[in-house]
C-alpha cells in the first residue's frame, strides 16, 4: 500500500508525536535528576571526609557529659542518705521534746499540789 495524503491517518501522526515528546521530557527529567543525585553524592563525600574531625571532640563532650551525669548521681545518692540521716534526727528531737513535755508537765502539776500532813490530810 502506497502512503499518500489522502490515506494518512493524521491523529496517528499526533499520537506519535505525543508519545515522541513524552519521552523526551522523560528523558530531560532523567538527566536533571541525575545531575541533582551527582551533587548530593558530592555533599555526602564532603560530609564523610569532615565525620572523622568531628568524632575526637564529640566523643570528648560525652564523656564529659557522662562524668557530669555520674557525678549528678552520686550526689543525689549522697543526698538521699542525709535526708534519711535527718529524719531520723528528727524522729528523736521529737521523742525528745515529748519526754520533757512529759517531764515538764509532771513537774508543774507537782510544783501546784498543796502540802499535806500526811496523818491529818490537812493542809499545813
């Protein structure tokens, strides 16, 4: 069969030229996410050659940090063990000052008794 113009299909024609620049913009796409993935392999060498002057004073801070913390506990241990110490001071200053209430109490009431003959039972 012979192509003439009265036998072309002309939306054929512009089917193929769609599909034709579809794949061109493809292809552009492919090509600029290549560069874009090109420049982050860049940043990522720059990143891994500046990892290992970083490591010494980053692992100096922790450890730094990590003393601090340990010192932090050990006080706050030290702490707790005052504070039982002081409550159980405390705990006796209280009985304390119950036994000279007590003591107190007792001595007034007997500074207030009256003196008796003790074979009258009469005042003197």
């Amino acid at each position: 069969m012979l192509l003439t113009v009265e036998t072309i299909e002309w939306w054929s024609i512009g089917v193929g030229l769609g599909v034709l620049f579809i794949g061109l913009g493809i292809f552009i796409l492919c090509i600029r996410a290549g560069q874009l993935l090109a420049r982050f392999d860049k940043t990522l060498d720059e990143i891994d050659r500046q990892i290992p002057a970083l490591s010494a004073p980053i692992a100096t801070t922790l450890t730094h940090v990590g003393g601090i913390a340990d010192t932090a506990d050990a006080t706050i241990a030290r702490l707790g063990v005052a504070v039982g110490q002081l409550e159980n001071v405390a705990a006796g200053a209280t009985k304390t000052a119950n036994t000279i209430g007590a003591v107190v109490a007792n001595v007034t009431s007997t500074m207030r008794k009256p003196k008796t003959e003790t074979a009258a039972g009469e005042s003197i």
